[in-house]
C-alpha cells in the first residue's frame, strides 16, 4: 500500500547546523497493515510523518501509495486519501465550531461532495451514528463548540474525523501523549478498534515502548532518520521492553543505561 | 434628536452595515484584520459614481460589487502566495487602490452626482413617503444577509469558518486553506464595495478619502453588536452587526446635536474600539490585583 524508496531529507542543509531528518529510509507497508514506530527524539519519526502527509517535500527519494507517486503532491490534495493526528489535541479539531460541524467538514470534503453543497439530514444521521460508535455520549453534543470539550474527547472526535471515511493511510503522531493516562488508553482503545473494524493501513508513532510491542502487527525502531530494527509480528509476539533494547543496542552498538534514553 | 436625524441615522446605520458585514468575514470569521476595506470602500463608490454618471445605477452596483471582489483576490494572493504578512498585505492593496480610484475617477478628487439617475432616487417615485431609502437598504441588507447565512453553511462556507479557526485541522482535512482566504477575501471586499456604491449613490457624490477610517467604524459596530448580541453562530453574528452599526449611528447623531466639534468623530470611534478590544484583559488585570490586595490582607 505504502512504498517509501531511499527517501533523505536534510535540515539547515550547507550550515553547521546540517541535520539529516531522514538517510535514504525505505519502507513497505502492505495493505492492513498496523505499523507501530518507536525511536528517540531526533530519530526521524515525525519527519517521516510530515514527507508524507506532505507538509514537508523530500529532498530525494519517491513516496507511492497504492500505486500512485506522492512524492510531489501538496498536502491537502494527499489529505483526501491520508488521515492524520497529531499529539495536540487542540491541533484536529475547529474550536469555536460545533462537533456536528466539524464532522461534516471532514465527511463532505472525503467524500468530495460538491463546494456548494448543503448537509442533508442523511449526512447528519451518518455523522451522528459514527459519534455514538465512540460510546462518549457525544451524538448528543452535535450543537457544542468542541472548544468545550476535554483533550479525550477532541481526540476521539479528530480520530472520527479522520476515518468517517476509510483513509488509504492512517498516521498517529504520538496521538495520546498529551492526555491523562485514563483518556489515553480509551483513545488508544478506540484506535485499535476503529483500525482494525475497518482494516485501515496504518502507522502509529508512539513514545510507550509496551503498546507499540501490544497495538498493530509489526513495530519499527528508527535511528538518524533511518530504520533501526523492523520486527514482524511472530518476531515480536515474546519480546518485552528489555528485550528490544538489548536487540537495538546490538544493533547500533550504543549504550543505554535504561530506556529512559528512549522516552 | 429631530425625526429627519433620526431616519437619516438609521439610514446610514444600515447602508454601513454592509461595510461591516465584509469587515465581519475576514476579522470575524478568518480572524485577520483586512485594511483593503479602506481602499475597496472607495473602489466601490468610484466604479459606481462613474456609471451613474452616464445613467447605469444598477450596472454601477453590481461592477463595483466585483472590482471590491477584486482588491479582496489582490490581498489574499499577497498572503497566501507571495507570502506578506495579512496586516501588510491589506495596507499595499488599500495603498495601490489609492491611485486605482483616481484613475476610475479620471483624477477627480470628487464626483458630485445631484440630480443624477440613482437607485435611491429610483424607489423614491416607486415607493414613495419618508422611508423608502430604508425600505430599499433593508432590501438589500436581507439579500446579502440571506445569501451569506446559506453561505456559511455549504461546504464551502464551512471550510472558510474552519480556515479561520484551525488551518491546521483544514489542510489535514484536504482544504486548500490558500484557496478559502481567496475566497473569503473576495466575498468580504465584494460586500464593502457595495457599501461604497451604495453610500456614493445615497450622498450623490464620491470622494477619494471617504473611505479612510472605514476598518475602525466597521469594528466599532461588530463590536457594539458583540456585545447586545452573544455571536452563537453566524446568523446571530451577522444580525448582530446590523444593530451594531445602526447604533453607533444613532450615537454618532446623539453626538452631533450636543456642541461637540465633529472632528472628534474619528477619534471616538478608535477609543470605542480600543476599550472594547482591551476591555477582557483588564478586567482579568483588576481581577487578578484584586486578588493580590486580598492576599495580602
């Protein structure tokens, strides 16, 4: 589904404050599949993340998703097919907008209807049942300014907005790091559920080095912008946190005293 | 205040409710500050001084409505493409526009339009008494009211309400953000251009300078509005900007009938703003002082 071939990208390049984001990283990704990335800061994860959704062009390499080339495309016309959230609650959702209406945006613009178009009372009910799916109670709360609403349940909402629609792929940039640790793991179950109900492509970027052993179907370790270790699924299923840093250690032949290194 | 002041309050009050309609969209709604509207103002009364002039009121109207649609394109392109900064960007067009209206003028400071066909003195013989300029401006008014709820409903409308809320939420959700502020820019200035024509066509004459001050009036009645009115959605926000905008006028006239020198009047009008915009933060300040001398006892 996603094909990512050598693709670099160099920060403040021809100064001394060069920085290669990402060294001619490759990736696959199949069709269904949940990919969960871990790494330190620093490592290329959201880099990886913004060539591509778009906001940032890479310096050289070529990005696919199922089928077509991406490389060059601008990043809301790839916004149609790839559905994103980031770390900031307050970053997915119209605050001063009502839930209903941010909702609609998100379902109208997927599902290209046309610019002048009114929401029918269908696209409402559309809406409404995808809301009471999240089991917050918020089909209720159409008429309130998300402004109002807790990180938790804006979260739950952009993850709704993102996948009204089957997206051809998900990115989840560290999406439930600013929440409390109980709204966290409701949006984190939400996640899995929604992912794989509807057998979305994904990758997840997460700090949590447990859920991304336990979420998805194979986990990758970035480095320097590139990939560290990539496991697969038989290869990860009895591997704890200790383990992994034991096999990365190995792997770049670094020391780290803990995983705090890591988070 | 006399009956003749008062419905020629009430007239200016609604003829300058367009002005802040437009100003409504781009501070309001996209949340920048649009200082073309000082330009496209003017823009829009030259385009229809000059046909009414030659006997077209109505051509008059509906070309100065696009050449205001216009500027609004320049100073959203400056924005979004050429990257300026929005407050720079409104002050180059309404610069530029300067020399643009004097050119639609023929390098006429003013254009006096006595006796000249208008749309006012049109539904004069066609309606007749002492209210037919407000009948004809509430017309209007409820057109452009009409037209712009319906609006920002659309999906189009919806995405130029969301551009001003969150441009990131927009791009993640495939909105072209540069391609809502060209819009919303165009709508905006489209409306203050009618505003202008309209203005021209009920004074019978069209000045180069009528349009400075024009920004800080238009938020000194959305702000007025604000406040008699909470701005739940558009629709209330817009209706809010209506009465916003006659009181002001009617203030403005309570002023004239004391011995207050007129010259003050655009000074009043910046203080009115200024209060009204700090207003929140000190209340928070005298809020928090007064939590401090408490502390302290």
């Amino acid at each position: 589904m996603l094909k990512i071939n050598s693709v670099s990208k160099t920060f403040n390049k021809n100064t001394p404050d060069q920085h290669k984001g990402l060294d001619n990283l490759s990736l696959n990704v199949s069709e269904g599949e949940f990919v969960t990335i871990i790494g330190g800061n620093g490592a290329g994860k959201s880099t990886l993340f913004n060539v591509v959704s778009g906001s940032m062009l890479c310096d050289s390499g070529m990005i696919e998703l199922g089928g077509e080339d991406i490389t060059y495309e601008p990043e809301h016309s790839r916004a149609f097919f790839i559905g994103r959230i980031f770390q900031d609650p307050m970053k997915g959702t119209a605050p001063n907008m009502t839930v209903g209406e941010n909702l609609i945006i998100a379902y109208m613009r997927s599902t290209k209807k046309s610019i002048m178009k009114y929401p029918s009372k269908k696209d409402k009910m559309f809406i409404r049942e995808h809301l009471a799916e999240l089991g917050l109670g918020l089909e209720d709360r159409m008429n309130t300014k998300i402004g109002l609403l807790s990180g938790g349940q804006r979260q739950a909402i952009t993850l709704t907005m993102a996948t009204l629609v089957k997206p051809k792929l998900l990115l989840l940039d560290e999406h439930t790091a600013a929440l409390d640790p109980l709204s966290a793991k409701n949006v984190l179950d939400l996640t899995n559920k929604i992912v794989l109900d509807n057998n979305i492509t994904t990758l997840m970027i997460t700090h949590n080095i447990s859920s991304a052993l336990a979420l998805g179907s194979r986990t990758i370790m970035m480095d320097s912008g590139d990939i560290a270790i990539d496991l697969n699924t038989d290869e990860r299923k009895n591997m704890s946190v200790q383990d992994l840093l034991i096999k990365f250690n190995r792997v770049k032949n670094k020391e780290f005293d803990d995983d705090n290194a890591l988070l | 205040m006399s009956l003749v002041s008062l419905i020629g309050a009430i007239e200016l009050g609604l003829v300058y409710s367009l002005l802040a309609f437009g100003s409504f969209i781009s501070f309001r709604i996209l949340n920048i500050a649009d200082l073309t509207v000082d330009g496209s103002f003017v823009l829009g009364a030259a385009v229809s001084a000059v046909f009414v002039y030659n006997g077209m009121p109505h051509t008059g109207i509906i070309l100065a409505i696009l050449s205001g649609a216009l500027a609004g394109i320049v100073t959203a392109l400056l924005q979004t493409k050429l990257g300026i900064q929005p407050i720079l960007s409104g002050i180059l067009t309404m610069t530029g526009l300067y020399s643009v209206n004097l050119m639609v003028m023929s390098g006429k400071a003013n254009i006096p339009l006595l006796n000249k066909t208008n749309i006012f003195s049109l539904s004069e013989t066609l309606i007749g008494g002492k209210f037919y300029k407000v009948v004809i401006l509430l017309i209007i008014i409820s057109l452009v009211f009409a037209i712009l709820s319906w609006f920002f409903r659309t999906q189009l409308g919806l995405s130029v309400r969301a551009t001003g809320d969150n441009e990131d939420m927009c791009r993640a959700s495939s909105i072209d953000t540069d391609a809502i502020k060209i819009v919303g820019f165009a709508i905006s200035n489209a409306i203050v251009a009618l505003s202008g024509a309209l203005v021209s066509q009920m004074q019978q004459s069209a000045d180069i300078n009528m349009g400075s001050g024009m920004v800080v009036i238009s938020f000194a009645s959305i702000i007025i509005g604000s406040v008699l009115i909470k701005n739940k959605n558009i629709t209330l926000g817009l209706l809010s900007v209506i009465l916003g905008s006659v009181i002001y006028r009617l203030i403005i006239a309570l002023i004239l009938t004391t011995n207050f020198p007129p010259s003050y009047l655009k000074l009043i009008s910046a203080l009115v703003v200024i209060i009204a915009l700090s207003f929140p933060n000190i209340k928070r300040k005298m809020e928090i002082s007064k939590m401090r001398k408490g502390y302290k006892l």
